[in-house]
C-alpha cells in the first residue's frame, strides 16, 4: 500500500485572490489596459454629459408652474403641462367631478394584482380575490351593474361543472350531490329562461350614476385591457397549448389553424376587423359594446401567443415525466394538471413574463378603433393649442407610467423563478 | 431458492401474452411474444439493446400499444378502453430506468400523489404508507427534499417506494440499476431482493446476473424481438441452448 492521506486530515486551502476590494475590481474590469481604460474614461464622460444635459433640462431649468403654453417657452421642460392635464391624461373622458372612481378602481385592480402576486394566495382566494376585485372595479367604472337571472344560472352550471371535474377525486358524496344540483338548478333555470316561463329578471346594484364605456378613458381603460385581456388570454392560451399536442386530429387542427391565424395577422387587423366588421355580421338591433369587442380581440390575439410559449414548455419535459404520470393510473385531467403544467409553465416564467409585457404596452393600439387608452389620452393633451409644442414632455410622462408597471412585471417575473425553483435546482 | 420453494404449475397466471406482435412503423420489434407469468413469480428478461425487451414490458401496462395478440393482466384484455387501461395501471407498479420522479414535487408528495387521486386515500393515511415505504428502502430522512437533492442510487430507491404506495399486484422493472453509477447499484438491487423475497410478482429487465441468480425463477432471453430461451437460471446461466444466448452471455459475464 502506498500512503494515502485519510480524507479530513488535509489543510483546506483556500482559493486565489484575485480581487482585492472595489480598488482591484475596477483596475480588474476597467482599467485592465490603456485601451479599456481610455474607453472607461470616455463612455464616462459621455454618459456624465448626457445626464448633466438631461438634469438641466428635466429639473433645474424646467417650468412647473406656467398657466399656458407661452410662458414655458425658453425654459426647459414644460412639466406645468402634465400639472394641467394630468387627469385628463389618466381618467380621459370620465366625468370630472367623478375622477374619484377611476381613480378608486385603479387601485382596487392593483391591489388585486399585487395580491394575486404572492404564491401563498394561489388557491381558493385566488377566486376571492378577483371575484371581489373585479366587483368593484366594473361597480366603480360603470357606478350600476345588472346581474341579469340567466348569467347567474349561466354561473351556476359553469361552476358546478368546474367544481365535478376538478374535485371528483376528493370530495365527499355530499359535496358532490351539491355541485349536481347546481348545474341541475341552472340548466332548468335556462332551459326555462329560454322558453320564457321565467321573465327577464335582473339583480340591479345601482348606488352611483351609470357612465357609459365610450366615456372611460386614460390608465383604468389600459389597465381593464390588459389585466382581463391576459387573465383569460393566459388559461386560453394554456388549453390552445395542450389542444395542439392532443392526439385528436380535429381538437388538434382546430388549435392549430386558430393560432396560426391570429398570429398571421397584425392585432391592428383584428382590432379594426372586431370594431368595424363584426357589427356588419350581427343581427340588427343587437350590439356588443365597443370597448368589450376590443377586449375580445385583446383575448384572442394573446391568447394565440401565450398558447405557443407554452408549448415550448409542454415539449421541454422528459418524456418519462409523462409516462411515470400514466404508469401509476393518473387519468389525463390529473397529469396535466398535477404534473405537466406545474413544470411546463416554470420553464417558461420568463418568456411568459416577456409576452406579458408585450401585450401590455400593445393594448395602446386600440387608440386605432376610438378607444381612450393611457397613451391615446396622453396623445390627446397635446391638441390643446393653448399648450401646443411639448409633446416631448407628455410622452416622456406616458413612457414613465409605462416603464413602472413594465420594470414592476420584469421584477416579479425574477422573483417567480427564484420562488417556484426553490429547492428543486440541482 | 424460491424457485424450488413451491411448484408454479398450480399458481395462477396473473399476466399472460398470447402471440404478441408489435411494429415501429416497419420494423417488426416484437414477435409472437408467448408469456405466461404465475402469481409471486419473479422473472428477469436480458438480451442485447434493441432486442425489444424494454417494449415488452412496457406492453404490459399499455405504455406502448400492441398491434396483435393479446395481453392479459389479472383477467383484463388490454383494449384501447381508457377505463381498462388505468384499472390495470392501479394494479402494476413499474420503475423506470430514469428513475422519472417529479422534479417539482418534495419525496413525500412523490409518494402520496397516486395514492391520494388515483385511489382516494385519506392524505393522513397516504403519508402514513408512504413513510413505512421510505422506511423500507431506508431514506426515511429524506421525506421533504426535492428528487433533485438526491443521489441516483436513492432516487431509484424512491422511485420503487413509489410505485409500492399504490400496493401493486404485479411490479415492471425497466434496467433499473442501468442509470446509476456502479457505487449505487447494490443499495437498489437489495431493496428488489427483498421485495421478491416478500412474495411480490416482478418481471424485470436486467442485465444484473447476480440478481438473476437470486431471485429469479425464470431468465427469459430475448433477440430480434424474439423470445430465443428461457428457463430456471442455474440452468440458464450453466447451460445455455441458444447460439445468441451462448455469445451473449459471453459478452456479459466476461465484464462481471
């Protein structure tokens, strides 16, 4: 035998330095020789100038207090402008001395989403959540709302169906007996609606005066488009995904003909095609409002991209993932939804995330069809001819708003991955 | 040996092939499967790579499809009938060569899913099995860590844990030990030396001699999708009939 050290007894030795302090990383990373370093000095400089230009221009020449366009002229930036159209750039339309209801409904949608943000709440308060943040922000928005009888028993049959599919494996006979009556209860109810037995009945919740869509306009509307555009372009999305891997020829081709389509075309195209031609195909009398036409579109378009980043996730699991889930007896509901998806959408976070984004600065292309966006407000403060002349100021002011929720969604798109990833990296 | 322990002829059969054919588009890879497999028999299947053993026993809990034939596990004719298929899937266990557990789900969860939705057991009383099982397999320490934490050698020991939660009439061996590093192979190959010691119906593919010498009561070689010879593995391994069963012995007991 030769010797061998036993294993414990040897000095751990500890790594190189190489990097002493901030000192040694900068002469490390910038000054490492006389190129980089008068690179360094350069860009410095430049960025240094810039900033200084900048600084001068957004604050210590800026004028926040003119009354018109005319005295901002020759100082630097016209922030008296935003000061003056401010709510007209984030409530639009809505009535002036009402502001207080967006205003209210833009924060109920943000405490929604905050709250749906943390992990812990993805479960039943998920619903809670939304079912009372959406309630308050359409009560708000609109100031009445009308639950007529058949979408409450619409309500009943989708939610009793839910709860059948979802919770067959675990609940108890009587909860079960309880989700056959309420689809019971509402397929009677509609059948009998239908027939005319039961009259055109509604619950009516009207504390504020009714204002109507045409006059919604600035961060709310931006906000409602893409809030429910993705909340129900993402489930969509998902059930598109897993139609276009199904092995049913036509569930399959319909998936794939349709996000194929949508994603043919530009959102531009459907958006004008939901505004302007849809109305041409429905029975006169009836109409679909405007703005809910455009959210549709919003659904559909997002959907169709939401549905193929997914399926790069679908198509990243082992195929051992898959056959351990049919090996112990897991029926197709359970492995997609216990298996399969969990892992598919981790993949994606970030790409997902990156979609996100995207369609929530998109939804500014419904200024196409009339509709009063964030960025469509902000655009129409600068008709004012009395402030003509700063449009720099207003866009740098929407790009702002914009940045904040962007950089907000990049953020927790960061935090997701390091949440759901946790101990499960090797 | 079990083997001799007690006469087969009067168990029942609880799987039985009756001429299976099965093609990859057109190559032909399975072939006039006749097999016949009593209650508490432990077989192991060898024979080179490619030689459809791996198919056959995915056969036999429909991961892959049979074109002719029949399969029969504990009287049910394997059928495209969904409700059919995931009875039977209740019934065999298997443990895959890849070890396949979910990444996502700690051990524990690993263990309770199948149990909890397939079977509807109380989840108090599905972790309850499932730490006698880890217990089994002796990682009981391991219960709230992710499969990713693990070495091969345990996640294969989890992965067995796993598929016993579902009390599995029959269990489906695919190269279970093929994956793992060499240090790793005996902890798994003791914890299936005990299973068929306990009486369990196996049927495992394997290249793992020792563990055919030990447990089986049937070595079945298999070529070109062809069942070449089987029998009692003193016999098998002693003498062997076959030309291919001659040099693929060779082959590997000249590693071993």
């Amino acid at each position: 035998m030769t010797d061998i050290m036993p294993v414990g007894e040897r000095q751990p030795i500890a790594p190189p330095v190489d990097e002493t302090g901030p000192l040694g990383w900068a002469r490390k990373n910038l000054f490492s020789s006389w190129g980089n370093g008068i690179t360094t000095i350069v860009l410095i400089g430049a960025v240094g100038w810039i900033l200084a230009w900048f600084l001068d221009w957004a604050l210590f020449t800026a004028n926040f207090t003119a009354s018109t366009g005319a005295e901002c002229r020759g100082s630097g930036a016209c922030w008296a402008l935003i000061r003056e159209k401010y709510r007209y750039i984030f409530f639009g339309s809505f009535p002036y001395e009402q502001h207080w209801r967006p205003l209210f409904a833009v924060i109920a949608m943000l405490a929604m989403l905050v709250m749906s943000a943390d992990r812990r709440m993805w479960n039943w308060r998920l619903l809670v959540i939304w079912g009372v943040g959406s309630f308050v922000t359409f009560l708000l928005m609109f100031g009445q709302i009308h639950i007529p009888l058949s979408l409450i028993l619409f309500v009943a049959v989708v939610g009793g169906a839910i709860g059948l599919t979802l919770r067959s494996a675990l609940a108890a006979a009587n909860e079960r007996a309880a989700y056959y009556a309420l689809i019971g209860i509402g397929i009677v109810g509609l059948a009998l609606r239908i027939a005319g037995v039961l009259p055109k009945w509604s619950i009516a919740i009207a504390p504020l005066s009714y204002v109507e869509t045409s006059l919604w306009g600035g961060l709310p509307v931006t906000l409602i488009l893409a809030t429910y555009g993705l909340a129900f372009a993402f489930p969509y999305g998902i059930l598109l995904a897993l139609g276009r891997r199904s092995n049913l020829p036509l569930i399959k081709g319909l998936c794939v003909g349709f996000i194929e389509l949508i994603r043919g075309v530009p959102l531009i195209s459907l958006l004008i095609m939901a505004s302007v031609m849809l109305p041409l195909f429905l029975p006169s009398g009836t109409t679909i409002d405007k703005f809910l036409r455009a959210q549709v579109a919003v659904i559909l378009f997002a959907g169709a991209y939401i549905a193929e980043v997914i399926r790069g996730g679908l198509q990243s699991l082992p195929k051992g993932q898959f056959e351990a889930a049919d090996a112990m007896g897991l029926n197709y509901l359970q492995k997609t939804l216990l298996i399969i998806l969990p892992q598919a959408l981790r993949v994606v976070i970030p790409p997902l995330i990156n979609t996100f984004i995207g369609f929530f600065k998109d939804t500014s292309l419904v200024l196409i069809i009339g509709i009063f966006d964030f960025l469509n407000t902000a655009n129409q403060a600068l008709v004012d001819p009395n402030w003509a002349g700063f449009p720099g100021e207003v866009y740098l002011f929407a790009a702002f708003v914009y940045f904040i929720f962007c950089f907000s969604m990049s953020r927790y798109s960061k935090y997701l991955e390091v949440e759901l990833n946790k101990g499960t990296r090797r | 040996m079990a083997a001799t322990a007690r006469d087969l002829s009067k168990v029942e059969s609880v799987i039985q092939l009756k001429d299976v054919n099965k093609w990859f588009g057109q190559f032909h890879v399975l072939t006039d499967i006749n097999l016949d497999v009593k209650e508490g028999e432990k077989i192991v299947i060898c024979g080179p790579s490619g030689s459809g053993k791996s198919t056959l026993i995915r056969c036999i809990n429909r991961l892959e499809e049979h074109q002719r034939g029949d399969i029969i596990v504990h009287g049910v004719t394997l059928s495209n009938d969904v409700k059919n298929i995931e009875a039977i899937r209740r019934e065999v266990g298997m443990v895959f060569q890849s070890f396949n557990l979910f990444p996502h789900l700690t051990i524990l969860d690993n263990l309770t899913l199948a149990p909890i939705w397939v079977k509807k057991t109380p989840k108090k009383e599905a972790e309850e099995i499932a730490m006698s099982l880890l217990n089994r397999v002796r990682i009981p320490e391991q219960a709230l860590k992710y499969p990713g934490q693990l070495s091969g050698g345990q996640q294969q020991r989890v992965a067995i844990a796993r598929a016993l939660c579902m009390r599995p009439k029959i269990m489906l061996f695919d190269e279970p030990t093929s994956a793992l590093d060499p240090e790793m192979v005996k902890e798994v190959l003791d914890v299936m030396i005990e299973l068929a010691r306990e009486g369990m119906t196996m049927i495992c593919v394997t290249h793992e001699m020792g563990f055919a010498r030990a447990v089986a009561d049937r070595v079945i070689f298999m070529d070109r999708g062809e069942i070449v010879e089987q029998n009692e593995p003193e016999e098998f391994f002693a003498n062997p009939r076959n030309e291919r069963t001659k040099l693929f012995l060779g082959q590997i007991l000249h590693n071993h």
